[in-house]
C-alpha cells in the first residue's frame, strides 16, 4: 500500500537557519504530493502541493520539488522564522480513484530566536 | 468564505457516554474526511464521503463508532459507548472533486 515516511523530529533551529524536512514516499503510479502545516492548536493547513513529477511547489518561502527518481519530496525554506515554528506532514494521494490522503508522521519544528 | 466548522472544540466525558461530533463543510465541497489524531498513531482517515454517500469507512476503529451524513452541509461522528483509549483530536475535511483537503481545527475530545 501507499505509505510516506518523514524525517524524524523534533528539529530545532535559529532564526534564519536552513530547512530541509525530508520525506519520500512509496505508491503505484503518479500520486499528487502535499506538506500540510499545524500550528499549536489548530487544524492542519495546506502548506503547498505538486501533482506531477518536477513540479516545484511553493508558498510562503518553503518550497519542495517532486523527484519521481528519488520518490523524494524534500521541504526547505532559505531562512526559517519563529512563526515557522509548527508540525510539518507530508502525504500523498493516490493518482487511483480513491481520494484519501496518506500522511507522514509529522515533524516537529521549533525555530528560536 | 468560512472554512470548516467543528462543534464542539472541546469534550470531556465519561467513559461509557456517548459522545457527538460535527462537522460542517465548506459550501459547495462534495467530499467530506473524519480523521483522528494521536501521539501513538499519528493521522488516521476514519472514513469519507462523496455526495453525502460514504466511501470507505475501512478506518473506523469498530462497532462503537459511526458517521453520518445527512445533508451536503452537516456530518456527525459518533462513539457509543466511549472509552479512554478514544481520547483525540478528531478532524473533519471537505474538498471539492477530491482536490486539496481543507481541514477545520479540531474536536479535543478526553474520556476519564
């Protein structure tokens, strides 16, 4: 079955530090890839996506690009801020007919200033 | 617009009790996720709908536990009798065609 694995946290940074949450996943066929974003608190928010292999995604300074190769879909944002702080998932759906989606474990992000 | 709404944001109850929670999507969306969140077991799909139908409800723990959804607006999860071991983050989804899920923020729910 499809299934995503995350590099594992927690993962504490500086201010303006580098970013890479890894992730790879394993599916049949061409899933539609996705980082959710959870603040403490809240419901998981869609952080960015990318639907075909080399499809870059990209909002609010993190970025992520579908390696079909590799089945990677690396997080990474150049400079990280405090209000980054958050649990990261990555998941995929299924390019199937299902539209479940599977998620990773989730990494813990905590960015000091 | 309003995303997804979850009543309530927080339940404790008592084992054995029965215990309700809803959902509304977001208008005009026709898919509709329950998932539970734990530390153990990270993110779970419990089930899902499409057009008010349920899809695959393979996630739902057992017998104890069912969802409806009565109307493109409103859907409840329900746990009859609770149990500890129940004690999550229950998370209701909506997505329009089975595109990007939105995720409202959440029912706390304790059982003692």
């Amino acid at each position: 079955g499809d299934s995503v694995t995350q590099m594992e946290g927690p993962v504490t940074l500086s201010e303006e530090a580098f970013l890479t949450i890894n992730c790879t996943y394993t599916a049949t066929g061409y899933p539609s890839l996705f980082w959710y974003v959870q603040y403490p608190g809240e419901g998981l928010q869609l952080l960015l996506k990318a639907t075909k292999a080399d499809d870059k995604g990209s909002n609010k300074g993190f970025e992520a690009t579908y390696r079909k190769e590799t089945t990677s879909f690396h997080l990474e944002k150049g400079s990280v801020q405090v209000s980054d702080s958050a649990v990261y998932f990555c998941a995929l759906r299924d390019a199937g007919s299902a539209r479940q989606l599977t998620f990773g474990s989730g990494t813990q992000l905590t960015v000091l200033p | 617009d309003a995303g997804v709404i979850q009543s309530p944001r927080h339940e404790v109850t008592e084992m054995g009790q029965e215990v309700t929670l809803r959902c509304k999507p977001i208008s005009g969306h026709d898919y509709l996720f329950w998932y539970r969140q734990t530390m153990m077991r990270g993110l779970e799909l419990l089930i899902y709908f499409n057009n008010n139908v349920p899809i695959d409800d393979s996630g739902m723990p057992e017998d104890r536990f069912s969802a409806k959804m009565p109307n493109a607006s409103f859907s409840t999860l329900k746990i009859q009798p609770s149990e500890p071991r129940d004690s999550a983050v229950y998370f209701c989804a909506s997505s329009s065609r089975g595109d990007t899920q939105y995720f409202g923020p959440g029912t706390r729910l304790t059982v003692l």
